[in-house]
C-alpha cells in the first residue's frame, strides 16, 4: 500500500491568487496523479506527473493553469493559478502501488479549496 | 474513450437493510471496474475490482460486485448495512491496458438508524 500525505487540507484565497498544494508520498511511484472532484461532479483528471519529464495534461487542463512539478519519485506539487471561484473544487492527488493498469490507485485526503 | 453512469445521486437506507448502488459503463474496449469509497474529508478508498475472472467480486467490508457484461453493469451491493457505511460510493473504469480511471459521479449512501 501507499500512504499520501497531501497539504494544505483546506485554504480559502482571494481570487487572482495562486495555491500550491502539495503531495508527499512514503514509497517511491513511477506515475502520480492529480485528479479535481468539483461539487456534485466525479473526479476528472487534470494529469499525470512523471518524475523527470513534464505533465500530460488532459483535455481541458493546460499547463499555464495548473504548472506541476515533480522533483523526485516520492512528491509533487500541483498550483492553481489566478484562480476564480470556479476553481472552487477538491483536488486529489494519487499513486497506482504498482505500475500497470488495473492495479490499485491510492488518494490523498485531498485539499478542498474555496475561492473568494 | 469510457463513460460511468451512476444511476443514483443519493440512496437512504435503514440500517440492517440490504443495498444496492447502481453503475452502468461504456467503452469501446475490454475494462477493468472499481468500486472506491470516500468517507467525509478523507481521500477515496478502494472497496472492490474486477479484472478478469470471476463475475463476483468481493471486497472489504462485507461488499460485493457483480459484473454484467450483457448489461454493461457493475452493481455494489450489501446484504445488511451498517451506519459506518454512510459515505459516498464512486464506480470507475479503465480500460484494459490503461492507466486511467474513469469515475462516475457518486451516490452517497446514508444509513438511518
């Protein structure tokens, strides 16, 4: 199993601002990815962060927005930039404890960010 | 490209009753079906998965899934509920070879003493 501690767990932010969240793992994973579960929405992914290389970025995410780093195979951050109240969402961070499809995925407790 | 339809939004039961939470899928290849659970302010948590096998799959808790490939369904049931098992329920899918989950959109089961 994984165990993903995810900070901050909740941030209220002025509009126009940026929150970096971050995502620390305790064992080493290839593939970690950041996933927005809006109100009433299922979770949509916005990427998926290799170490040493950049983000692929799903359709409707664009890098600009949501700048993701990935320095080692244990952490990433994901910011949300010049954000709005539609950016009001709970972003997920998770690892697959194997690589490979099918295997199982492991979430953070998640951030839940409100944008004033 | 998956799609997942989650049939409910919201499912009250009393507890000791069974339950059953509805998942319909699409996809144009071969899947592999989840069923993940979110308590209030915690991450998702895996409950069950089909690979291949077995249509019945059983998972903690004392869930269980059955895949219906005719019907493209992978309905969660339990036969007696427990109020700990208030939460929402969220089916997904990948296709097989794949790495990406595809989710519905949930259906929060609340148990009623």
């Amino acid at each position: 199993s994984a165990v993903i501690s995810q900070k901050p767990s909740r941030d209220i932010c002025q509009r126009g601002t940026s929150l970096t969240i971050q995502c620390q793992v305790d064992s080493q994973v290839t593939m970690m990815f950041w996933y927005r579960q809006q109100p009433g929405q299922s979770l949509t992914l916005i990427a998926t962060a290799n170490q040493g290389s950049e983000a692929t970025y799903e359709s409707g995410f664009v890098i600009d927005k949501f700048p993701i780093s990935r320095p080692n195979l244990t952490f990433s951050t994901l910011t949300v930039s010049n954000m709005s109240p539609e950016d009001s969402s709970i972003y997920l961070c998770s690892v697959e404890s194997l690589p490979g499809a099918g295997t199982e995925a492991f979430f953070g407790q998640g951030t839940r960010l409100t944008v004033v | 490209a998956q799609s997942v339809t989650q049939l409910d939004s919201q499912v009250p039961v009393f507890e000791e009753a069974p339950v059953e939470l509805r998942c319909n899928y699409s996809s144009s290849v071969s899947v592999y079906l989840f069923w993940y659970v979110q308590y209030p302010n915690q991450g998702l948590q895996l409950l069950l998965k089909y690979l291949s096998g077995s249509t019945l799959v059983k998972g903690i808790n004392g869930f269980e899934a059955e895949f219906n490939k005719s019907q493209t369904s992978f309905h969660l049931r339990k036969p007696s509920v427990h109020i700990s098992d208030t939460a929402e329920y969220f089916c997904a899918v990948s296709g097989a070879g794949s790495y990406q989950l595809t989710f519905g959109k949930g259906t929060k089961l609340s148990v009623i003493p």
